[in-house]
C-alpha cells in the first residue's frame, strides 16, 4: 500500500509542476544537512532556467524523486545534462538529461 501511496504523492507532486504550480515538500534524510533538514519546509517551482548551485528536484526512478544542488551543467552528443551533490555527500550523483530536473528549490523554511 506504501508504495502506491508513494506512486500517487509522486505523480500529484510532478502534475502540479507541469501544470505551473507550485508545491511545497517536507525534507526528510540527511543528504542536504545543513542546508536542508528533516522536516523543513521546501518550496519548489517549475524549472523555467537552472545554473550552478541550484537546488533542484531531480526525477530518480519512477516513485523517486532526490532534492540536491547543481554542480555542473554540459552538453554531451548534442544533449544538455546537469550533475547533481547533496551537500552532506562526498561524491556527486551521476549525470542526468536535464529532463529529468522537474522542480527549482526557491524557499527552505526551517522546521527548528
């Protein structure tokens, strides 16, 4: 049952983005400490243009979406990619057709 929940929340998160809305997240793991903590409130908007050091919503999997910060933006074979690290990370995330950015972090309220 947990999943299909996770499967609609996720679904409901990407329309509303499409759609131009704006969504607001709850942070949870430890991935962006200090930035982003358990339970703070993070704001998050259609990405209309992306640059370095961004925090953004990258689409992981089909239920999996990850909140880190924009490291690198290229192109490779024509495609544009961004390369993602949350800054409690020591290693980046693999790169990712920018596609797969569906929100911009533009407002962290901090649950403490």
């Amino acid at each position: 049952m947990e999943s299909n929940l996770t499967h609609f929340a996720v679904e409901m998160l990407l329309d509303a983005l499409q759609q131009g809305q704006s969504v607001v997240m709850y942070g949870t793991g430890t991935s962006m400490q200090p930035t982003i903590n358990e339970g703070d409130a993070i704001t998050v908007v259609p990405p209309k243009s992306i640059k370095v050091g961004d925090i953004v919503v990258i689409l992981l999997g089909h239920d999996s979406l990850v909140v880190h910060r924009v490291i690198d933006i290229g192109a490779r074979e024509g495609r544009v990619y961004v390369q993602t690290k949350g800054d409690n990370k020591d290693r980046p995330d693999p790169r990712r057709a920018i596609d797969f950015v569906k929100g911009k972090v533009v407002k962290i309220e901090k649950f403490n």
